[in-house]
C-alpha cells in the first residue's frame, strides 16, 4: 500500500500491519524454500536421465568388447547398482512429493478451519446482540410499568386519604350544626359549658387530623423522594451502560471493516490461485505422469528383487544343507580313521619280533579278520564308506577351486565397482548444471496463522454480547 494510507492509523493498527508484514515474509521465505526443494528434484532428475544415457553408452560400448558369458556377468552387476540408485531417486522423489502434498492439504484444511471460524463468529455475535437488545427492552419496559403502577398507586392512596380527611371534616361540620340545632334550646343555659366542650373537642380532633395528615405528607415526602432518588441511580446506570454500548458498537463496526478487508484478500488470492493452477496445469500433470512411470517401473524392480533374494536364500539353504551333510560325514570317516588307528596299534602291539622286521602285506596277504576285533556292523559301515573315501580327495580339490574362481570374481568385480563410483562422481563434477529459475514472482498463495489470527480475537471475549445487526440499525438512526 502506499504510504498515504497509513498516515491515519492508530498505533494498534500499525501493530497489527507489522504483524502482517511479518507474516508475509515467512510466507515468502517458506515458498521460497519449496521452490529451491523443486527445483532441486527437478536437477536431480535430469541428473538421472543422463546418468541413465551415460551408462546406455558405456553398456553398449562393453558388450562389444567383452566376451558374452563376462558381460553378462558384469552386466548383472551393473544392473544391480543401477537398480539400486534409481531405487534410491525414486525414494527421494516419493518422500518430496508427499511432502509437498501434506503441505498443501495442510494449507486447505487450515484455510477452511478458518473460514468456518469467522463465519461462526460473526452469527454467534449477531444472535448475541439480538438477545441481550430483546432483554434490555424487556427490562426497561418492566422497569417503567413498575414506576408508573408505584406512582399511580401512591396517588390514588393520597387522593383517598384526602378525600377521607375531608369528609371527616365535613361530617363533625354537620354534627356540631346538628348538635348545636337540637341541643341549644335545652342547654342554652349551659351554653359556655358546652361550647368549652365543643372548643376542646374539635381542638382535639383538629391536632389528631392535623398529625394524621403531617405524618401521611412525611411518609408521601418521604416515598417521592425515595423514588427520585432510586430513578437518578437507575438513569445513572443506563447512561453508563448507554455508554459502555457506544464503545462496544464503534469497536464491532471497526472489526467488520477488517473483516471486510480480510474477505477482498482471501478473493484475491483465490483468483490468483485458479489463474496459477490454469497456468500450471499441463507441467503438474507431465509430473505426475512421470511419478507413475517411476512409480511402476520401481514396482517391476522391487518385485525382480524379492523374487532374486528367494533364489538366492534356496540356494543358500541348499548350500548350507550340503555343507552340514558333508560335515556329519566327515565327522563319520574321522571316527573310523580313529578306529582304524586304533586296530593299528592293537595289531602293532600283537606282532612278534620276526613280523616287526618284516615288510609291510601286501593286499593279497592273508590279514587276521576284521570280525575279530570290531563287530559285523562296523564292518558293514566300513564297506559303505570306502567308494566315498575314494572320492574325498578329489571332492575337495574341486571345492577348492570354485572357491579359488569365486574369491577371483569377488575382487575383479569390488574393482569394478570402484572403478564405476570413481567414473561417475568424476562425470558428475564435470557437469554443467542448468540455471536455476525463480519462480517467486508468480507464487501468491500465502499461508495463515490461524493461531496468530485467533490470537487478535481473545481481548474481545469479554464482550461477545455486541451484535452486529443493531451496530448497523443504530448508526442509520
């Protein structure tokens, strides 16, 4: 905004628009940062679409050089690694991808959360004030019936006693003549007497009417000045909260007018999110296009994997069972080893001084039974095991020289390997990196605070009673 507009505001409104600024600058910085994180995916594929050319090339140029059974070989593990780092860049683009769409969802929900919340302040506020304007109304109208019944009542009471008063006096009026009338003939005599008597009596009569009425004028007096006094505290009160209502109303028509504002921008912004999505729609889809093939394509992978790990633990245990088999037998023909040895020295020790200088049998020579010394089972067991004895030997050179063609194989390809690692990093320094484009000035979807922004609402909790209907009425009286 230019800087005329803020020249009238209040000290708390120039608050509140630092706050905004604020919030507008991590906003900028927060989609300033997703931006780096997209660009930064869409680098590294196109790192991995020329990785994918490079070792296109390198493979075909192998294959030509190197003999099929090696390159086969050579290209299984290949293959493997390569499987292997696009797992990894499919990986990372997965975990980006969900990030970006968390954030996102993240940002509706809250935007809707707080949409809802404002629209649900604004009705409860009207409700509020419709409430308490029909209460004050009530009140006020049982306030008046009840004074003016009191004053009424207190009229008709005077005017009744007044009444009453005059009356008496008429009355006694009326006796005294009609007294005086019939009486005077006979007590003329007693005339002073009499009218002594008469004197005192209404003198009497006269201080008691008189005391009656004072005490009735004190007690009316007394009532009238109660009642002005109890209806200038009343107008006292009605002032004050005449004035606490003036406040409250100036303060509603104030909060509308940020309302109002914060309505024109949540338009705007929406406009400018459909204009972006509009824009943008085609390049999401190419990426999400993408997403699937890699998506797919690491699936295939996953599954070609599992299936090679089954094979390759088949064998393990196939191995591991003919290595357990061939142990036990080796443990078999040890012991008969021993038990052979130990029939040597028997027969060692058995031999006479004329059969120790004597060479040693042939086969053809006649040898004392075997029966003898071991029993026919232990004979059975021997007959079985020597074709296998045979066989041993050169079992075990055989062993010994897959083992020796693996070790071989083992380090030709860790040497590879490196040499692979080693190519492909120095390939990486080499390369030219694209520039990087900056896409801030077509980003206007910011975020809010939904805290910050219900944070401005709590020093108004105590005057949730303004409505917002009789703020307007009021101003148009």
């Amino acid at each position: 905004m230019p800087p005329k507009k803020h020249r009238h505001l209040t000290a708390e409104e120039k608050r509140e628009l630092r706050k905004q600024k604020k919030l507008e600058k991590k906003q900028r910085l927060a989609e300033k940062k997703k931006q780096l994180k997209r660009d930064h995916l869409a680098r590294e594929v196109n790192y991995g679409q020329l990785t994918i050319k490079k070792y296109e090339k390198n493979w075909r140029e192998m294959l030509i050089k190197v003999a099929l059974p090696r390159m086969r070989q050579e290209l299984e593990f290949a293959w493997h690694n390569f499987e292997r780092v696009v797992d990894c860049k499919d990986f990372t683009i997965s975990l980006l991808m969900d990030e970006l769409r968390d954030s996102e969802e993240q940002y509706m929900l809250n935007f809707r959360a707080h949409s809802e919340n404002m629209e649900k302040l604004m009705w409860l506020f009207h409700d509020r004030l419709e409430e308490l304007q029909a209460d004050f109304e009530s009140e006020c109208k049982l306030m008046q019936e009840r004074c003016e019944n009191e004053f009424q009542d207190a009229r008709e009471l005077y005017n009744e006693n007044f009444d009453y008063l005059k009356t008496m006096l008429h009355q006694l009026e009326l006796e005294r003549r009609e007294h005086n009338r019939l009486k005077k003939g006979e007590y003329f005599s007693r005339l002073d007497e009499v009218e002594v008597k008469n004197q005192l009596l209404l003198q009497r009569l006269r201080a008691t009417l008189e005391r009656k009425y004072q005490n009735m004028f004190e007690d009316m007096k007394r009532f009238i000045k109660n009642y002005n006094k109890q209806i200038r505290e009343r107008k006292k009160e009605h002032n004050l909260l005449k004035d606490q209502d003036d406040s409250i109303q100036e303060l509603i028509a104030q909060q509308f007018n940020n309302i109002k504002k914060c309505y024109d921008r949540i338009r705007q912004l929406r406009q400018k999110y459909t204009d972006m999505k509009q824009i943008d729609g085609s390049r999401l889809s190419d990426l999400q296009a993408e997403r699937n093939y890699f998506s797919n394509s690491f699936m295939t992978l996953k599954t070609k994997l599992e299936n090679d790990k089954k094979d390759d633990f088949g064998k393990l245990a196939l191995l591991s069972e003919n290595a357990a088999k061939a142990f036990d037998c080796l443990e078999h023909l040890n012991k008969r080893g021993e038990m052979i040895l130990t029939l040597a020295a028997v027969c060692r020790k058995l031999e006479t001084q004329k059969e120790k200088i004597l060479p040693f049998p042939r086969t053809t020579t006649n040898l004392p039974e075997i029966a003898d010394i071991i029993d026919r089972d232990d004979a059975e067991e021997i007959e079985g095991v020597r074709p296998e004895m045979e066989l041993f030997w050169q079992r075990l050179g055989q062993a010994f020289g897959v083992h020796y063609t693996l070790m071989r194989e083992k380090n030709c390809l860790s040497d590879e390997n490196q040499l692979l690692a080693d190519t492909h990093n120095e390939y990486c320094e080499r390369l030219m990196y694209p520039p990087i484009h900056s896409y801030m000035g077509r980003v206007t979807i910011p975020k809010t605070d939904t805290k910050l922004e219900m944070a401005k609402y709590d020093k108004f909790r105590g005057h949730t009673h303004k409505p917002f209907v009789h703020v307007t009425h009021r101003q148009q009286k």
